[in-house]
C-alpha cells in the first residue's frame, strides 16, 4: 500500500473510526435485499444493522478498513484450521434484534453449515460503498489491498457473496463458488465463496 492510497487500517480501539465504519456500511447496506430481509421495519433497519456490524467489530480477530472520504469500509475476521467465526450475533438475538433476531439466527446456523473449517483463512465479512460510489472500483481497491497481503501470508479467503453483482465482483478477484447457494425460508440467495492464496 503506498503512502497516497486513501485506504488505512482502522484500529478497534479508535471509536471515531468505529462509528465512521458502522455509519458507511449501515447507509450502504439500508436499501440491500438481505438487509431487507432480515430487518423488514425500515424505520428500525439502520439501528439494527448498526449494532450487528458494531458485534462484528467486537471480534478478537476483527480489522476493519474505510476508503476515500469514508465512502466504503469492510470488515475481515480471521479464522485458524478447525474454527469458523461465530456467525450469530452476541446474547440472546431475540433480546437484542426482536423479531429479526430469528431471522439472523437461522440464516447464521445456516451459513455456519457451509464456511469451510479445513485451513486458516480471512473472512470478508462485510464490504460495503456507498451508493453514490458504487461502480467507482472502490470495492476492487478494498479487496486487493487485503488480498495482496493474505497471498503474501499464504492464506485463502472465504466470504458469503448477498447479491449477483457482489458476486460478480468477487469472481473477478479471484474467488469461487463454494458448492450452491444458501437460501433460508424465503431470503435472497448467498453464494458462498472461496479464493485459495496465489504464489
């Protein structure tokens, strides 16, 4: 990464950049399907969201990056051989999400199925732009910073793609399915997906 590349590391003890990271991914993600899907009340989706990604971020292993002018931000979880990061939000889901609580339950148990265990690897967790950047490769600056330093580790990485462009988006890096897509009730489709490190 060089000195003008507008993407820094963010970290987890700097609030400021903790709050600026929740507000990116909230606002890029309040009109997504899966989003919609697992918080149906629009008035209650972004404080929802907010505190889901903010449990992300409480993860031992968490690095979160934002890009340009706090226009999009990710979230990688490392995961050692024989682990998988816990997919369900922290406490009770009932207690902190409500009815969504069910909703994020069932799709993490089922997506907990699917996230290989078999080597160490990152996990994109969540990447996210704003809408009025999107299409501007600032996704494809995010993925190669982290990437280029997960092939120089030897490590693979693995992420859970929520739509056909995000999916598009993450072929084109060099990810793969990772056998069908995961549906849970009457959700969007996630593609699971896996990108084995390159010499």
């Amino acid at each position: 990464m060089t000195a003008d590349t507008p993407y820094a590391p963010l970290r987890q003890t700097d609030e400021e950049g903790v709050r600026a990271v929740l507000d990116v991914l909230t606002e890029a993600f309040m009109n997504d399907p899966l989003a919609c899907w697992l918080f149906p009340d629009a008035s209650d989706r972004g404080r929802l969201q907010s505190h889901f990604y903010r449990s992300l971020l409480a993860h031992p292993t968490a690095e979160a990056y934002l890009i340009g002018r706090r226009e999009g931000a990710s979230v990688w979880l490392t995961s050692a051989a024989g682990q998988t990061p816990d997919e369900e939000p922290p406490g009770p889901p009932e207690e902190v999400f409500g009815e969504s609580g069910a909703r994020l339950q069932a799709v993490g148990e089922a997506l907990a199925q699917r996230h290989p265990d078999h080597e160490p690897h990152l996990y994109l967790a969540c990447m996210g732009v704003l809408g009025r950047r999107q299409g501007a490769g600032l996704g494809s600056v995010m993925l190669r910073h982290r990437l280029e330093r997960a092939d120089a580790d030897g490590l693979a990485a693995y992420l859970e793609a929520s739509s056909p462009r995000s999916r598009a988006l993450y072929l084109r890096h060099g990810f793969e399915d990772l056998g069908e897509p995961v549906r849970v009730a009457d959700s969007p489709l996630l593609w699971p997906m896996w990108r084995s490190p390159r010499p």
